[in-house]
C-alpha cells in the first residue's frame, strides 16, 4: 500500500510529487556519510604512519647516541668520559666537524627540530664480591650512561630511553 500523503490521485493516475526530492536527499546524506567516514578512516591512517615513522626515527636516533657514547669512551676514558658521572647534568650530542667526532656538551639541540637527545651519565657502585650494586663503594672504572630521545606528540611528549654500563676497558 502506498503512502497516501506523498501521492495524489488525478484522473486515476498517482502522481508522485516530491518523492524524487526525498530520494534525492536520503541518497545525498548516504554518500555524505560514507565521503565523511571514508576521511575520517584516512585520517586516522596518516596519523598512524606519522607515529610509526616517530617511533622509527626515534629508534634510530637512538642506537645512533648509544653508538656516540661507545665512541666517546674509545676516544679517551679520562679525556671524555671520566668526571661525569653525577648522575644529573644531561650531556647533548654535537658534531665537530673539524675533528670529524661526535662531542659532549651542556647546550640543548634539536634533530631534525623535532627530537631531543641527551646522555646522563651516573656513578656505579660495587658490593663486597664486586657485583654491580645500589649501595656499596663507587666504581671509578664503571659509569653508566641512559640516552634519552624526547618528541613531542599532540598527546604529550614521548620519550625512549637505553641504558648501558661503560667500562674503562682501556684502562686509561
């Protein structure tokens, strides 16, 4: 049975005024809503890739520090490593161009002007059987050291961290 407020009856044919208008209309909110849903599952995508290719980076930048501080104890223990460990000061890695190595240095950078990284080194202690302890008396041979890559996210800031013992392997 047909509705009868969207058909009139003239001469014993029914006329459907306004009918295509409806149609029209409910077609129109039905490609809407899929255009809009389509977006919106793009959007979503593209901010998954950005994340993933922050996390990707940031992994990177910090093996790449990791690597930095390797190097900083094979140039030379007592040179660029030995008196920093206050646990505290946050040491920024530079490139000296001039000597073609990475340098230690108070002043903050940015990579890429998105990522910060910086190492902290800190004192390590030993116990009584020369096991790396919490208490116990300080190993001056022994630092540890945690990178830290900072970013910032439209949530917050994300952080990654790696820590590592140094030793004075070449018993400078």
């Amino acid at each position: 049975m047909r509705l009868l407020f969207l058909h009139k009856m003239k001469r014993g044919k029914i006329f459907n005024k306004g009918t295509s208008l409806i149609e029209a209309i409910i077609g129109v909110a039905i490609i809407g809503l899929t255009v809009v849903g389509s977006m919106t599952t793009f959007n979503l995508y593209i901010k998954s890739w950005q994340n993933n290719l922050s996390n990707i980076q940031s992994s990177y930048i910090l093996n790449e520090g990791v690597e930095g501080v390797f190097l900083q104890r094979d140039l030379g223990w007592s040179t660029y490593v030995e008196g920093k460990a206050d646990g505290v000061t946050k040491y920024y890695f530079s490139w000296d161009s001039g000597n073609n190595l990475w340098t230690l240095n108070t002043t903050p950078y940015q990579i890429d002007g998105k990522y910060d990284r910086y190492v902290i080194f800190s004192p390590v202690n030993r116990d009584a059987n020369d096991n790396i302890a919490v208490s116990g008396s300080n190993d001056p041979d022994t630092n540890m050291a945690t990178v830290y890559v900072g970013w910032a996210t439209n949530s917050g800031t994300t952080t990654k961290s790696a820590a590592i013992y140094l030793f004075n392997i070449f018993n400078e």
